[in-house]
C-alpha cells in the first residue's frame, strides 16, 4: 500500500504521444522521449524511433532498418537494474546470412533476439529480425565523436553492416532522465521542510497524527493515507469516521499548517 502511496505523492509516469514517421540524421533532437516510466527503483526513459545511416563493408546493403534507444537510470546508485539497451529491426533479402554479433569500440556483444524472424515475399523474398543490445550511459557520455557508429557481423562474416546515429539522439533521452530526476528531488526537498516550533519541538498535529498511526489497522492506515493526499491543501473541517484511531488522524491532520501537513506526508512516504 505504501509504494502505491508514495508513488502518487513522488511522481506520477508521464506518456507522451509521438506521430508514426520516424527520426533520421537531420531531426532535431529537442524532443525524443516516446514516453517516460517510473519505476520503485528506476526510471525507463523510451525514446522514439530512428533510422539510422548503414554501409555495407562486406556483403550488399540492407533493405531497411530502425532502432530505439531505452535508457534505464537507477534512482539509487546501488540499485540493480537492466542497463539501457538499442531495440533494433533490419530487413534484408533472405539469401544473406543473420547477423550475430554487435561491436563498438573496443567491445564485442552477442545479438539477444527475442522474437522470430519474419519472412515476406513479393518479388522478392526479405527476413526481418529483431534484436536488443547493450549500450550504457558512460559509453555516450565519455565519447567525443558526434556519430555513434556500431557494426553488425553474421558469424561467417559475409555479412557485415556499418550503422551511425547521431550521438544528440542518445543524450537527448540521459537529458529528458535528468529533468525527471530534478523535478523528483524538487518535489522531495518540498515534502521535507521543517515545521518544527520556534521552541525547536515537534508539532502538536505530527505529534498526534503518529501516536493515533500506531493505534489504527492496516485498513485504517490505508484509508488515513488516501485521505491525507486528498486533503493537504485543505480548510480545517470537522470529520467524522467509524473509528476512534482514523478520526484522531483525521482531525490533528487538519488541525496541521499545509507545511506541517507536508512532514506528514514525508513520514507516511517512510512507513
């Protein structure tokens, strides 16, 4: 109940909707985010799709291609998480050979397909596959080139394909995760302020709100949470319910400045 509570109060997952043609090289990259997810330990920034430049280094060129860069950000630095990763299809003509491997920089990956390939035939016959691969936060950060260039390789190396995507796609989805990590600590630092008494003792509504907490069931406590959002903003009035514990909460919540009513919400963000 409480992750519920404290993701209604923290942050609420922004969907963005996106037209159907793709980005290319000469987009501007002001507003990549297909959509933005909050998760209880990170944060999924979905960027639109893009289709990149390829060259043929062995082998012919490819019919077509797209890819999507997914940005996983931990919320804490210990948190374990899926890294960020490219979701990519390509077309060719079904006598070329799979692709199997990604390389980029000084590092090499195995292709992680996660559905079957899909073959389409008028005049001629084409395979589509797709496939995810790694690409972390430093990598686009520490390079300095404006392309990021990546090779796809089949195992017997007939096939080999040279795609680039502009590096500003990729930093405009870890820029779009730094404002949802600013606009997250700025609502935090809010719930955090002292209400303390110029005497430096705690208020007499935080007070009593945790000592009738400690007395309420579950229920209760769900209630009095649901309640308490509702309310934060609210004109002192009188409140009635069907127990003592939820109607003490109620009623010393109110009794609360919006301000000590914030530290409320910060504690029940805490239980």
């Amino acid at each position: 109940m409480m992750n519920l509570f404290r993701a209604s109060i923290i942050f609420s997952t922004a969907v963005l909707s996106v037209g159907c043609s793709n980005l290319d090289s000469s987009s501007a990259f002001d507003d990549v985010a297909k959509s933005v997810k909050e998760r209880h330990n990170y944060t999924q920034v979905i960027a639109k799709d893009i289709t990149p430049e390829a060259k043929a280094i062995r082998g012919s060129d490819i019919v077509k291609s797209e890819l999507n860069y997914v940005g996983n950000f931990p919320k804490d630095l210990a948190a374990k998480i899926e890294s960020s990763y490219v979701d990519m299809n390509v077309t060719y003509f079904k006598s070329y050979d799979r692709f199997e491997t990604v390389s980029y920089g000084v590092s090499q990956f195995p292709l992680n397909d996660y559905r079957p390939l899909a073959e389409t035939c008028t005049e001629h016959c084409t395979v589509t596959q797709w496939f995810k691969f790694p690409l972390s936060q430093e990598y686009l950060k520490h390079l300095e080139q404006d392309l990021i260039t990546f090779t796809l390789s089949s195992s017997t190396d007939k096939s080999v394909v040279e795609f680039s995507v502009p590096r500003g796609y990729f930093l405009a989805v870890i820029d779009e995760a730094n404002f949802v990590t600013t606009k997250r600590s700025d609502l935090q630092v809010d719930l955090n302020t002292n209400v303390v008494s110029s005497g430096g003792q705690i208020s007499k509504s935080y007070e009593m709100v945790q000592y009738w907490y400690g007395k309420a069931s579950i229920s209760e406590k769900s209630d009095f949470a649901t309640f308490a959002i509702a309310n934060r903003n609210a004109e002192k009035n009188a409140v009635k319910s069907s127990s003592q514990a939820l109607s003490m909460m109620k009623y010393w919540y109110l009794e609360g400045s919006v301000d000590e009513r914030k530290t409320i919400l910060q504690w029940l963000i805490n239980q």
